[in-house]
C-alpha cells in the first residue's frame, strides 16, 4: 500500500505535489495503472490509479473515498512543553502521530530551556509518520504559545483538561483514574524537564485543569507525552 499526502484531494482526478509525485515516480518507480493511496490528512482515504506518473505532477484517477478512515472516538490535544534537545520533541510528534493525536501545542512555561520551536519541520516529520503508519488523520501542530496565552486561547473550553506535575503541593488524581472520568474531549498539559512553576499549577487549577501524577517515576518530558497519549487510545 502506496500512501501520499495531499491536503486538498480534487475529485475525480488529481495531481500529486512535485515532492510526492518525484517520491510516487522516480523514488518507488510506480508506472500508469498502478494502485496508490492518498490521505487529506484530515480523515479522508483515497483509492486510485496512476494515469501518468509524471514526476512534475502524477495524475491519480480516484476510484474510492472513505471518510473519517479508521477515526477515534475522542479529541485529543497535547500541549507539551519543547524540549531542550529538539530531536527528542520530535520524536515524540512522530510516535504521537502513529498512535493517534488531533492536536500538538508546544508550550513555552516558566521554566522552559527551548523558547522557540520550528512548526514546519514538525509538519514534516507529522506527514512522515502518517504515510509510514498509513493513517488519515493527522495532529494539527500549532505554533508555540506562552502558558498564560495557552490558559486564555479558548482550548480549553468544553473539554477535560489535566496538567501533570511532579509536586506534591497539590492534591493529584493517577492519570488512569482521570481518564476514566474524562470526556472525549481531552486537553493534557505537559511541562518541561524542570516542571511547571508553582505559580503555573495554580493557573490551570483555577483554568479548570485537574492536576494529575504519572506515577512514581520522574519522567522526561518526552516520555510523559507520549505514555499519555497511549493512555488516551485504550480509554
């Protein structure tokens, strides 16, 4: 199964991007009349049939159309803080994607050592892991917001929203208990490798977020992100 991006599928006939059509004709070497797929990313899967693999632009006859391919029954929107070694947040975009995400926010707190975060090379990343894992939903990645702008940017509105916070100051649920109680909108804060500052806790707390623990362990950042989002696909 042949898997290419293409964020505005036209119907009943449509050109591949130069990238996907140089990738689909000179890199897998598919001829006319070859079987491929196409993903809006946004839920839709295409069937089709090259008609010509012109590396400049593959026209694709499409033959079948499937909404909300393989959707999950919740929203989830991970707003995590960036690492200081970028290479370990986009790891966690790329698995995230695999498992199933709606929504990537990087998080600039208090204590944050990466203040900046370069959104296109994330997308890039994202497109990679949906083909590789042939999925047709890919997480928006949002442009890195302060936590405060984060709190007042309308997010978390009708939703449940945790943050997890290694300190013992406030009352903590287990995450897995939380889950079970959470809607099917969920919003799930995670900090970065020093945690949220006291004065961010009590922010989300009196935002509506439920201060959640994930365990014993004092996890990375990247770890954390990723153990809830693979909570959130068995909840």
């Amino acid at each position: 199964m042949h898997l290419f991006y293409s964020p505005n599928i036209t119907f009943p006939e449509h050109t591949l991007s130069p990238e996907e059509s140089i990738h689909c004709s000179r890199v897998l070497r598919l001829k006319s009349a070859n079987i491929v797929f196409l993903t809006d990313g946004k839920g839709i899967l295409c069937k089709g049939k090259i008609v010509d693999p012109d590396p400049r632009g593959c026209r694709i006859i499409i033959t079948e159309r499937t909404e909300n391919y393989c959707a999950r029954p919740y929203h989830l929107h991970m707003a995590v803080a960036p690492t200081k070694n970028m290479e370990r947040f986009e790891w966690f975009v790329e698995k995230a994607t695999e498992i199933g995400v709606d929504i990537i926010t990087p998080l600039i707190c208090e204590r944050s050592e990466r203040k900046r975060c370069n959104t296109e090379r994330s997308e890039r990343i994202a497109i990679a892991a949906l083909k590789q894992c042939k999925r047709a939903q890919m997480p928006v990645i949002q442009k890195a917001l302060t936590f405060s702008d984060f709190l007042t940017s309308g997010a978390l509105h009708d939703t449940s929203a945790a943050i997890a916070c290694c300190q013992a100051d406030h009352q903590r649920i287990p995450v897995r208990h939380w889950m079970e109680q959470a809607q099917n909108r969920i919003v799930f804060m995670i900090g970065p490798e020093g945690d949220f500052s006291p004065t961010e806790i009590t922010a989300a707390i009196q935002a509506g977020c439920t201060p959640v623990n994930l365990g014993p362990s004092v996890l990375r950042t990247e770890t954390a992100a990723l153990g809830t989002v693979f909570l959130s696909a068995f909840k």
